[in-house]
C-alpha cells in the first residue's frame, strides 16, 4: 500500500537454476554411466522444472570453469605447402599439414613449436633440416643472453621465412578447410590455429611466397561463446540475427572472453644460457585462455527477456555452448583406459575435461 492509498503491485520473479552437471547420469550405486559434454545439454526430469503463470524467461548470470586449451581438438592444425622456385615456373613440392598436440599455449611456446616441427615436416623435401625461421614482434626464438625479455608490441605478430633469398623453396599457409584436389590429400578440417595467430590465409595474388608477417596474435581460441537454446526461445517472436557466415537464430546470450577492464597485454620470453647463445626455456602471455584453466561469472546487466506462453510450464532445458565457428565447445567428459607405461599388467584411467557450467534464468510474470 503506498502513502497514496493505491495498492502497488510488483512483478513475482522467480529463479531457475541450471547446472550442466545435473545432467549426468548415474547408477544405483554412484557410479557415472554417460560422457556427456556440458557444451550441449539437455535435461528432462519427467516434471516440470518451473510452474505458475509467469511471461518472460532471461539468462541473467553464469558461472563458467574454463578448462579448454587453446589448441585443442578442433584447431590443432597447420596446413602449409612447399614451393620449388629453383627452376621458373615454380613446381609444387609438397602440401604438409602439421598436428600440434592439445594443450595451452603461449605465444612464445606455439611459435617456437610451430618452428621446429615445420622444419622436421619440410627437411624431406628441402634437403635441408631448417627451412623456416618464426620471430615474434622482433624477438626470435633465440638471443645473444640469457635473461627475460619482455615484449609490449601493440602488433603482437609473428613472421614466417624461409632460409634466405638465394633458398630454393618458399611456402605457403592454406586454409583449414582447403579442398582435396591435386596437390592436397588433406580432407577439409573446421578451424585450425591460423586465425588465432594473426596469419589467416588471404588471397594476394601470389601462390608462394619467401617471408609472411602476420597481423595481431590474439591466441583465442574463440573471441567469444553463443549460449544458445531451442525451447527456451521457441515462442520469440523476431528471430535472432548475426553478421557472422556461422549464426543461430536462439540466442540467450553472448559471452565475450574479455576482461571488462581495459589492460596491457603482456608477453616475455625467457632464455637460458647455451655458452656462445642462450636459448628459449619458458614463456608467459597474458591473453585469456592460453596459460591454463579458469574460471569466471558473467551477470548480464541488461539481459535478454524472451516471450513466455503464460499456459505453459517449463518441463525441459536444453543448452549449447557454441564458439565463434558455430561448433558446440571442445569440452569432452570422456574416460580413456590405458596400459601402465612402467606396470604394463596394470591399467591406468584418465579423465578429460570435467569442468561445468552453471545459469542462472529469471522467470517474470510480466
């Protein structure tokens, strides 16, 4: 009642609370019987999970344990080509595409990786065991002394070349998704590590070249992740809309892998001493996502509240984590059976990715 006398009535607002981990299964005992990945779920409880009239349904919180490394199953390839230009016209020589092991990777750590094994790939075919030098922001993968050096360029990029002009072979970086035609047995792929490392393959009118520097090196695996649900947005009247060539149309939110304060990245490089040269021991990069596990919450300010049939319960839930390529999250909550290396006799077991989300919906009456 307000001084007035009037009645003021405020809107009930209740709480559905979801966590990707009630949708495991187990038996009787506690033992889990699903691999199920938290990046698509989907739960039934045969009741309903919100009842009452109510007429707006919003994502307005989530709590997310990051656990997923930024080369990983879907991203840890690079495919490249190796050009004769010995003779004119140029011949191609090979088309090789290189495996990075799954993992969080620095700046620094991939391309110092990147180096070695494109030169152990190409060594067959050059003749030669070093065909490509990779600098960062000017600071190779070597240095005359030991100690830390630490890098601030706001263009963060790296540079590919090869042995120098009078080498008789260049290169070229391809597309993940290149097409298996002559020349390429490679099947087409959904993502590789170019993108993150500022190198996206571009048509310029060249099919080979001697050194490549790229653009900005962000390391994401994924700029952001699309929380995406079917019946939670099915009676939305305007659909939703993205520039991106990979959208969906049921969006609750997008999530952005970004510190909301503005900061400096920051990149170092550590080198040892080798006698006459010293050499790369450990590295650090600021950027998120690339030096290992985290965790964060995201409370939308102004959340997005969908329509809601005021007749209807809410019986089920089903959510998507989808990255910026419209591929579910590499989260797989597998477990893998594996011979002792030193006991062949004894087996070990070894979990993957056991991280979990958890949402937050505000359900309105108006």
């Amino acid at each position: 009642m307000s001084d007035s006398g009037v009645s003021i009535r405020f809107p009930a607002v209740s709480l559905l609370a979801v966590d990707s981990a009630d949708g495991e299964i187990y038996d009787a005992n506690g033992f889990r019987l699903d691999t199920t990945t938290p990046s698509s779920l989907y739960i039934n409880r045969q009741r309903p999970l919100v009842f009452g009239y109510f007429t707006r349904v919003a994502l307005t919180e989530l709590n997310v344990q990051w656990a997923i490394p930024n080369v990983n199953a879907l991203n840890n390839t690079l495919t490249f080509q190796i050009w004769s230009t010995a003779a004119s016209p140029a011949t191609l020589t090979a088309t090789l595409r290189l495996t990075i092991p799954v993992g969080y990777y620095t700046m620094p750590e991939l391309v110092q990786f990147l180096e070695v094994n494109m030169n152990l790939l190409a060594s067959p075919f050059t003749g030669v065991p070093t065909s490509f030098q990779m600098l960062i922001s000017g600071a190779g993968t070597s240095a005359a002394v030991a100690g830390i050096v630490t890098i601030m360029n706001p263009v963060l990029q790296i540079s590919f070349m090869t042995s120098g002009p009078t080498f008789p072979y260049a290169f070229a970086i391809q597309p993940f998704n290149f097409p298996v035609q002559a020349g390429n047995t490679f099947p087409p792929l959904l993502d590789d590590v170019t993108n993150m490392l500022g190198i996206t393959p571009t048509k310029t009118g060249v099919q080979f070249y001697n050194l490549l520097e790229g653009g900005y090196a962000s390391m994401l695996y994924t700029p952001y992740f699309d929380v995406v649900s079917t019946t939670l947005t099915k009676n939305q009247k305007v659909q939703d809309g993205s520039s991106g060539k990979f959208t969906t149309t049921a969006k609750l939110a997008r999530v952005y892998l970004a510190n909301e304060a503005i900061t400096e990245r920051i990149v170092t490089i550590t080198y040892g001493s080798g006698g006459s040269s010293a050499f790369f021991t450990e590295s650090s990069d600021s950027a998120i996502g690339c030096s290992g596990p985290l965790a964060f919450r995201r409370e939308f300010r102004t959340p997005k509240y969908i329509s809601w049939n005021a007749s209807e319960n809410i019986d089920t839930v089903d959510l998507q984590m989808l990255d910026s390529r419209g591929n579910l999250l590499p989260i797989e909550q597998s477990v893998g059976i594996q011979a002792n290396s030193s006991f062949p006799s004894i087996n070990d077991v070894i979990f993957s990715n056991t991280a979990d989300f958890q949402f937050s919906l505000q359900v309105s009456e108006t």
